[in-house]
C-alpha cells in the first residue's frame, strides 16, 4: 500500500533540479545568477514559478531541491518555505542520474512508498490546471508498483535539440475528476537520442514520438531498487549518503563521496536500461504533456515565447521604448535604454552592465561557446 497523506492520496515528494549555469542565456544568466533564478517569465523567477504549479499537488515541506553553492541561498530566499535542509548543494557536478536517486536514498528507508516527481527548475507552463490533472494521473501510477512515468511534450516541429520517447500500445485513458480532456497512458517502446533532421522529421510523421521534457515520477522505493540494478556503483555511495543525513558528519561525508558518482544522466542511467526490457515488462508509461511546455532554452526561444508572431519585434525588460523601421524579428533586452532598430531582422541584444550580446536568433543556442571563450581567456568575472 503506497504511502497516504490523510486525504488518502499518494504521498508526493517533488525534486527541483536546479544545479545548472544556464550558459545560453549569457550575459544576463551567470554562475552564481542562473537561468532558474532569473526572473525571465513574468513577475517570478523560473524556480518559483516551478514550485508555485507544484503547490496545489504537494505540501512545501516535501519539497527538495539539488542545486550547487553558487545558487544555494539564493534559491533559500526565493524559495522560503522549502525547508532549508531540503536545499541539497551538491559538492560536484554529476548529471541528473546521481541528482534525482538522492532524494530517493534519502527516503528510502523511512517512506519508501513516497512518489518522487522530477521537474527541471527553468521551464515554463502555461496552463497550470492541465499540468496538475496531468501530474495527479501520473502520481497513480507511480504509486502503484514499480512503474515509471515519463511525460512526453506533444511535438510541434522536426526539433533536433530535444530527445524523444517512442510510445508503444495505449493502455488506459484517465478521466481528470475536475474535467477536462481524458488523460492518454501508453506503454513506451524506448527512448531516442537527439536526432539529425531527417530522423526528426520521421519521428514526427509517425505521430507517436514525444519530445523528452525531463520531468519522470517514480516512488523512492522504485529508483532506488532500478539504480541498485542498472547503476550497481552508485547504489552504495548514495546509500553511505543517507544514512549520515541528519547527524554531524553530513556535508563531510556529502562532500567526500558524492564526486565518486558516475557522471551521467537518468536518461542513460536508468531510463534506457530499464526500457531495454521491452514495452511490457519496463513498466514505463507515457502521459502527454499537454499543457504548454516551453523549456525556453535560448534566446530564440524567449523571443518565441514572448512575442505573437515571428515577426515581432520582442521589447523585454524595463525599457524606455522602441522605433522600429523596415526590421523584424528582433528580441532585444536593454533595461532603462531607448531601443531603435533600423534595417535589421532576426537579432538578439542583451544588454548588462558589463557585457553587450550581439547575435542572431538562429545562433542564440550557441551562447555557450561565448562562456567558454571567456573561461578559456581568463575573464571569470564575466561568467
């Protein structure tokens, strides 16, 4: 029997993923000022935006967060009513395998029945009931055996960047209790790489391939047992990690034998190896994620999101105004400035007080290679 809250749902522990630097958003996402703690999407930053959907489905209290020493008391204050020692820094960077079977290990052993929900702190939704009827179906079944849930993103275009979850039979349909379309669950076949253009493009016309948005639901119990039988390594230093949690030796021991996990995604990690299976003994299942999922991964993205239509010319921030003659397309953030535009289409201009962004929108997704430019020169006061 799964563990209850007193209403007699499923105990629901969300993970907020919210260790990474955000490099694509350069100049105005940093180290120690990340892309979750940047208020790009409104009034609220990216991570209280995550959590602030998360809230009608789970209390505060068993809320987690794994993220680095750079963005710790930031994503405190921002996030004041997670508990201080749910904010996880981890000592190093190892992917998202070690990062969501933390947690896991954590509780293991007093709620092992508790389902983890997985949720990168820095996407956007924009129909927030949707995203809650579709999490509750989820939560079921994760709570019901060892299943795995993965949301797949409804594909809109041959997208390269993202990987994909090739769905299998259509197993049941979920009714939401307070309406709404019914809930599609399918079995999933296995999960694809990032594709070249043609094999997105295939991917898309077969109609049942789903874009991987990261967002997975198990119960403890389950991860626990699928990374003691895919990831044999990992499963004794989490295990070492645990049982110091809540004595002195903690951050020691967190320090010393976290860096000692493998580097390496849930995708591979887990997800890959447990679907190998095959699509009736994985116990993997698929929900559609439709409820507006933008993972808002670049400027061009942003641009994408803010503006109507293609075209727009994307004013964003506190700016004074903008003239815009015979140009198109533009995304500019330029805070307390007058912006004109005269005779260019397709721009992005970031402006902070130390550093000017000039690019195209179909090169905003190498931003990064700017950050790495500086970190190879030396100027790590810009990064």
């Amino acid at each position: 029997m799964p563990s209850r809250t007193k209403a007699g749902t499923p105990r629901f522990a969300p993970v907020i993923l919210a260790g990474g630097s955000g490099t694509r958003f350069w100049p105005r996402s940093r180290r120690a000022r990340a892309k979750q703690v940047l208020a790009l999407d409104g009034e609220q930053t990216m991570i209280q935006q995550t959590l602030t959907r998360l809230l009608p489905l789970a209390n505060p209290s068993d809320v987690w967060v794994v993220t680095n020493s750079l963005l710790d008391k930031t994503i405190a204050e921002q996030l004041p009513d997670v508990l201080a020692e749910h904010i996880l820094s981890e000592p190093a960077a190892r992917n998202t395998a070690p990062a969501c079977a933390l947690t896991a290990f954590l509780l293991f052993n007093s709620a092992p029945d508790t389902v983890l929900g997985v949720f990168p702190s820095d996407h956007v939704v924009e129909h927030g009931e949707r995203f809650a009827q579709v999490l509750q179906a989820g939560i079921e079944i994760a709570a019901d055996g060892e299943n795995i849930v993965v949301l797949g993103v409804p594909p809109t275009r041959p997208e390269t960047g993202y990987g994909y979850i090739e769905q299998g039979d259509v197993v049941a349909e979920a009714e939401p209790q307070a309406g709404g379309a019914p809930i599609k669950i399918a079995r999933v076949k296995r999960f694809r790489e990032k594709p070249d253009r043609h094999t997105a493009e295939r991917f898309l016309a077969a109609g049942n391939f789903a874009w991987n948005g990261g967002i997975f639901l198990w119960s403890a119990r389950t991860l626990v047992y699928a990374i003691r039988e895919h990831s044999p390594d990992m499963a004794p230093i989490l295990e070492e990690i645990a049982a110091a949690y809540g004595t002195p030796n903690f951050e020691c021991v967190f320090a010393e034998q976290y860096p000692k996990c493998e580097n390496i995604s849930i995708d591979y990690a887990v997800l890959e190896r447990r679907s190998a299976k095959g699509e009736h003994k994985s116990g993997i299942y698929c929900l559609p994620a439709d409820f507006g999922w933008n993972d808002l991964g670049s400027w061009a993205s942003l641009h994408e999101h803010l503006g109507e239509a293609e075209a727009d010319n994307v004013l964003d921030g506190a700016t004074t105004g903008i003239v815009a003659i015979e140009s198109s397309g533009n995304y500019v953030y330029a805070p307390g400035k007058m912006v004109a535009l005269l005779g260019v289409d397709d721009l992005v201009v970031v402006e902070t007080p130390d550093a000017l962004l000039i690019t195209t929108r179909d090169r905003s997704q190498d931003v990064s290679k700017v950050v790495r430019v500086l970190h190879d020169s030396d100027r790590h006061e810009l990064i």
